[in-house]
C-alpha cells in the first residue's frame, strides 16, 4: 500500500513539474517541487507507522488466539514422623481353616511335603495355636513382628511448574486448560514404592504426587456460556477440581477450583451445567451447577480379558452451589455421591520388598540377592466395596481491613456393600479364608468378605484466619476429621498426606512475605497428631493409632502417630 502511494506521489509530482515549468517562472516552480517533496517525505513517514502498527495489530491478534500464564515454585521441607508402626496381620477365618484342615483338603500336618506340612514348619508358632486349639472364630493372623521407629527426612526439595492456558473460542464460548510438573529434586522415576494409599500414581492424584519432570494435563475444558440467551452454561472436560474455597488462602492465590477444597481436591473428567440465580434472585454470584464425572473406568484398559470383570465404571454427580459470592461474602454448599466405589485404581508402584516377603515368597527369594531392586507393577481394583456419599458447608468473609477467615464443616457417608478386597473392603477389613493355589502345592490367603457392612458417618471441620502483617500476612489454620472421615483430597500436595483428609487434628502457621505483586515467599509448618488410620482412603477399617501402638490391632500398611513438616517455598506468578 505504501509503495502505490509512493507511486502516485512521484506522478504528482513529475506531472506538476511538467505543467509549471514556464521561463519567467523558475523560482516558483523550485520552490513548489521542494514542498511536494517535503510532503512525499511526510506521507511516506506516515505510512511507516500506519505499517508498523498494524502488523503489531496483527501479531497481538494471532497472539490473543491462546494466553500462556502460569507459576513456578520451589519448596524445602523438613519432615519428622514419630512412632512409625509396622505390624501387618490379616483376619483369618480359624473355623473354616481348620474345617478344611481336619477333612484333609490341604494333606496331612505331619507330611512336610504337603500344603499344610509346608505352612506348619514355615509358621511354628502358628501351628503350635493350630494344635492347642487356640485357633478358632475369626482372629488375626500376624505376618510379621511388630515395630516402632522414627523417621526424619531434614531436607526434602520439590518443583512445581504449572502452565496456565486460555483461549477465547467465540463471543460466549472459551476454552482453559493447566499442564503441571510436580517433581523432588533427584528424582523423576515416576513409580514410587507403595506405602500408602496416595503413593502410587494414579489419575485422580497425577497433579499433587511428585511424579517427574514432564507436564501432565491437570486440566483441559471449555465453557459454553449464555446459552442461546440464557443464564445456562455448560463446561465439559478434565475440571478444575482442585485448590477449591476454603484451601487456596493457604496457597496465596485465587480461587482455583470449583468445589469445596475442604471435601474435594481430586482430578476427574465430566461435565458441568450450571445456571446463574443471581439474574434472578438479586444476589451477586449466586451459581447452582450439577456436576457429572467419572471417577475410574472398568472395562476399557483393564486387566481382565472376555468380559470376565467384576469392577465397574464409578460415576460421581451432585450439586456445587454458591449461595453468596459478593467480594466480601462467600457461602458454598455442597452434596455428591459416587456409585460404585472399587478398592483402588489403575496405576503403577514399585512393589515393597517386605510385602513381597510375605506375599510373594518365590519372588522373594529372588529380590534377596538383589535388595536394591524392587519390581515396579501396574495395580488395579479387584471389586466394588460400595457407594460413598459426600456434603458440606463453607463460609468465608474478607473484611474491609484485609483480614480474611473461614469455617467448614464436611460430611461424609460410606455405604459399604460387604465385599473386600486384599487391603480390606469400604472401612472394613477382610476376612481371609485359606485355599489352595492352582497347582495344589501351597495354601494361600483369599480375602472372602468384609468383617462389617453398616453404614458409616464420618465429619470434618476447618477453620483458619489470615490476617496482614509486616511486609504481607500470617494465617493460622486447623482441622479435625473423625474415625470415618473420607473425603476425595488426596491430589493436595502435602508430603506427609493431605492434611484435610486426616483422621485426627493438624494445625498449621504460616507468614508470607510479599515480595512483589508476582513473586512471594511463604514460611510454613504444620503438625499432624493421627488418632486413626487409613487417612485418605475409603478401604480398609480405621484402626484406634493407640492400639496399634500397644500391640492390640494391626494395620497392613505402615502407620504415623505424629508428624510435622516444616517448609519454605518461593513462588513467582507470570
């Protein structure tokens, strides 16, 4: 466009000197062609501009296509575990073991070459109780001596990189999306050895384990709002489930998910259609929304072959509803189930040595001469242990001086449906009866029931403060969660476990400097004192941490009495 303008200037000009060149009138027409040069110099300095912002236009735009925000932070624990308890035992069922015993089916005890023989001179105290008739009824049949340590890691560094992206699609339509990296410095193998519940990665909790450095897809999905004019939206895709009110003021940041942070922090895909009351009703970011996801999927990617599965698809739906959300108010109510709860997920661990001593005795003789290696398995539910339903209340107030505090209070329910699983059925334990392997060369545990079907009530409650101190603020939290305390929290990304799905009380201080608007450093402990176990997951039955410690109940996973982590985290925003 310049260079045609350029073009038609330069004729200008040519034709003007031609038409005005007379002998009495030199002077005038060199005066003239110095003005239209001066004016061709003018245009063409404008049009250079004019160029130049418009291809500033037209990058910005391409650019405006998708927004890349995100966060990186880097955090140093120091973690302190007091009387970590190992003492695994299963429940046997003595009757049926010593009918089966006495009929013959697992050979004669005084032959050492069959399945019985075996298992007496491999277990001399167990056949020494076999014999007295000391086993009877359903007991618990001890794996391995008990024991009682501490544990101190003084120094634990992790990175987190998240990447924050959006685009908009049409007027009324858009699309978000988050990719993480969550990693320990030294470390991205990826399968961690399974010690608990939460430690094996899995779907739901890919975004607060620690799993390696490459960025996984926290979230992906689009909102399609004012649907044909109205006050409807709807939101299809992996959601934005985590970091929900009440727990982002410890994470100094907004709110980053939809549902109650007290009761879920948890990835799962599905959908949401919401509808904004407050065009209604007159009350500012009043939203109900009915939300839909799929918890785990059964069929597709499992393990079994011909349609020989007994788990099944878990399905979550309920209702998230901001009753008041003005800037200074926040009040959310929430309530959900999920149907068809199976024993576990699909993910991959590093098998612990000690459990292959006892489930896995050839294997084990094996690993022995290799006691640096463990075998890393992909692991799967064996069967639906039951329904669990979930509801809550949150208040939030953000005062006119800055000070923000909160109250929640969380119901859970567990409706167990009587089968159990190897680590127990729904907040039940499983009761093992002794068979024969396929060979009919050894006796082996399988687990037949669960030791308790009734209905199970469990609450939490959360408060904290967060008041503006020198150079940013000081918050205080605590929570409590009960003997059957069970909320979908395990994605949190606190090492020791997520502190509000503990079943007993944490307390925790925090101080963030605000360094700039974009970059703060946060100084933080926390102090967990268990009165249960099991926290974090629906499977297997709470056991009292006193009586492990005593020796009178047992636990197949290693249990924590206290805890505390203290950290120091730095964060910048861009």
């Amino acid at each position: 466009m310049r260079t045609l303008i350029s073009i038609l200037v330069a004729n200008a000009l040519f034709m003007s000197g031609q038409s005005l060149a007379a002998p009495n009138d030199v002077q005038n027409e060199t005066q003239k062609i110095t003005e239209l040069k001066q004016q061709l110099a003018d245009i063409t300095e404008q049009l250079d501009d004019l160029n130049n912002r418009v291809d500033k236009t037209e990058r910005h735009t391409s650019l405006d296509r998708l927004e890349i925000t995100g966060d990186f932070r880097t955090k140093a624990h120091s973690l302190h575990y007091q009387d970590v308890v190992w003492s695994p035992a299963m429940k046997v069922n003595f009757n049926d073991f010593g009918a089966k015993a006495m009929s013959g089916a697992f050979g004669m005890p005084n032959d050492l070459n069959s399945p019985l023989g075996k298992m007496m001179q491999a277990n001399p105290d167990l056949a020494a109780a076999f014999q007295n008739g000391m086993l009877q009824g359903v007991m618990p049949y001890v794996l391995a001596p008990k024991s009682v340590q501490d544990i101190d890691n003084d120094i634990y560094y992790t990175t987190r990189l998240r990447l924050n992206l959006k685009a908009k699609v049409w007027d009324n339509v858009s699309f978000a999306g988050r990719l993480s990296m969550f990693k320990n410095w030294g470390d991205s193998t990826g399968a961690q050895v399974f010690d608990s519940w939460r430690s094996f990665t899995m779907d739901g909790t890919s975004s607060g384990n620690t799993s390696g450095d490459w960025l996984r897809v926290e979230r992906a999905y689009f909102d399609w709002k004012k649907i044909n004019g109205s006050e409807f939206y709807l939101s299809i895709g992996r959601r934005p489930s985590t970091y929900g009110p009440p727990s982002h003021y410890r994470e100094n940041e907004l709110r980053g998910g939809t549902p109650s942070g007290h009761l879920v922090n948890f990835n799962f895909d599905g959908a949401t259609l919401g509808y904004n009351l407050g065009e209604i009703t007159g009350v500012e970011g009043q939203v109900v929304r009915f939300c839909y996801g799929q918890g785990f999927e059964s069929q597709w990617g499992n393990g079994e072959m011909f349609g020989d599965i007994v788990t099944k698809d878990t399905h979550l739906g309920g209702f998230n509803i901001d009753a008041i959300n003005d800037g200074t108010n926040f009040l959310q109510f929430t309530l959900f189930g999920a149907k068809d709860v199976n024993d576990g997920f699909k993910g991959t661990m590093a098998f612990p040595t000690q459990l292959a001593g006892i489930f896995a005795p050839t294997m084990y003789q094996d690993m022995q001469k290799f006691d640096n290696f463990n075998f890393v398995t992909r692991v799967q539910p064996s069967g639906v242990i039951g329904d669990m339903y979930l509801g809550g209340i949150g208040f939030a107030r953000e005062e006119a001086n800055d000070i923000k505090w909160f109250a929640s209070l969380g119901w859970t329910r567990a409706e167990p449906n009587g089968n159990a699983g190897m680590f127990g059925g729904m907040l039940s334990d499983a009761i093992f009866e002794a068979e024969l392997n396929s060979t009919g060369t050894e006796i082996i545990m399988v687990p037949k029931t669960s030791d308790d079907s009734d209905t199970k009530d469990g609450y939490g409650i959360y408060v904290g403060v967060q008041i503006p101190a020198p150079y940013g603020k000081f918050g205080l939290e605590y929570n409590y969660g009960s003997k059957y305390w069970t909320p979908f929290t395990q994605a949190q990304d606190d090492p020791i476990g997520s502190k509000l799905a503990t079943r007993g009380h944490v307390a925790e201080a925090y101080y963030i400097f605000d360094i700039n608007p974009k970059m703060f450093i946060k100084l933080a402990g926390l102090y967990y004192d268990y009165e249960y176990t099991g926290s974090g997951t629906p499977v297997g039955a709470p056991q009292k941490i006193d009586d492990v410690l005593a020796g009178l109940t047992y636990s197949m996973l290693p249990v924590v009495d206290t805890a505390f982590d203290m950290n120091a985290s730095l964060t910048i925003n861009f």
